[in-house]
C-alpha cells in the first residue's frame, strides 16, 4: 500500500469538505434552507466523502500492516544470528560484523549446518562440535527458552492429557445415591444388566383334574 495513494485520497475528501462547508455557509448566509438540488448535491458528496474514509482506512490499515511486518522481520534478524549471510547479507554467517563473509566462512557455515541436521552429535567432528557450541553460546536465552504455559513459546508441542476419573455434575444430590449401586467399569463399554419379569403371568385356580394353563417362562 502507498503512503501517496492516501494521501491522494485525503486531499480529495478535503476538496468534497471544503464543497460541503461552502454549500451550507451559502444558504445559512442568505438565511434559508438549501434547495432541493443543493441538498441532492450535497448528500451525493457526503456519500462520496464516507465511502472515501473507508477506503482510506483500509489504505492506512495495510501501511500500518507492512511497517509492522518490515519491523518485526528487522528485529528477528537482530534476534537470531543465524540468519546472517542468508539473502545477500554482507556480514559472516556469525552475523556480528567481526568475520567478513567469505566463499570458505560460508562453505564452513553449510558443512557445519548439513552434519547438525544429519548427523548424530557422536559423529561430528572437532570443528562441527566447536562451531555448534559457539553458535549455541551466541544465542540469545529468549531462543533458547521455552515455556510449557505460554503456546507460541512451546506449549503447542504439549500433547494434551485427562485425569483417570470422570468429574460428575449432578443436578440435584440426595440419599438415592447412596443407596443406589455403583458399578464402575475399565472402560465406556455398554454393560448389559440381566433381568427377569415375571409381572405378566397371574396365578389361576384349577378344578380336579382340569389341565394347567399356559403361562409365560420368567
């Protein structure tokens, strides 16, 4: 976004403002009320005058935007001396002015990187290990800090955990629940529950002799 496009659209909302003001001065002047066309042409420029600010708002929202990436890239840069000698950077891959960058400094860099990356540390050499050490030393603490609280500091990495028993929320609490039966289980598996009903068969009166009605198992 451009600095100059808002400041090109400020100064045409300034030019439709000065309109405004110059239409209401005139009638307010001449003591009336604006005319049905004044007041057409002046709601048009009000409309004109409000889509503008937004438009300018959203200019400025992107400048804004831009300065705040521009600055927090510049301050990465100063926090992680890793980056130097990446993207045409003049200073050494150690990026504190004091080793100038050269075809072997920057060879030296990339073995050093590649055997860090792919390398257990037992197989590094003496200069791997020294130049990994000296890294690690120049390092701000605030790159070597992480924080099991705060997400973008490491906590994102955290897996989440639960507790081994469930927390029950009742409604209402009385003696049925100590009288009831609780059966826990390892898991949340169905738990059938064998049961009998009986409710259905009636008792019956037979004569001598007479045959047994059918009634229904339990």
């Amino acid at each position: 976004m451009s600095v100059l496009k808002s400041q090109e659209l400020r100064k045409l909302n300034l030019g439709l403002h000065e309109q405004m003001t110059a239409l209401l001065k005139k009638a307010a002047d001449e003591k009336r009320s604006m005319t049905a066309e004044e007041s057409a042409s002046w709601d048009k420029m009000d409309a004109d005058f409000i889509l503008r600010e937004k438009e300018i708002a959203e200019v400025e929202k992107g400048i804004a935007r831009e300065e705040r990436l521009s600055q927090r890239e510049a301050e990465l840069r100063k926090l992680d001396p890793r980056r130097a000698g990446r993207d045409g950077d003049p200073e050494g891959f150690r990026g504190d002015g004091r080793h100038p960058a050269t075809p072997e400094s920057r060879a030296k860099a990339t073995r050093v990187l590649r055997a860090f990356m792919s390398q257990h540390p037992s197989s590094w050499d003496d200069e791997v290990r020294a130049e990994v050490k000296r890294v690690q030393a120049d390092l701000p603490k605030e790159i070597r800090a992480l924080s099991a609280v705060t997400g973008s500091a490491g906590a994102f990495t955290i897996a989440q955990d639960f507790m081994p028993e469930l927390d029950r929320a009742y409604k209402s609490y009385s003696g049925i629940i100590q009288a009831g039966r609780l059966v826990p289980t390892d898991d949340g598996a169905d738990l059938p529950w064998p049961k009998m009903d009986d409710t259905g068969n009636v008792g019956a009166r037979l004569a001598e002799g007479s045959a047994a009605n059918d009634t229904t198992d339990p």
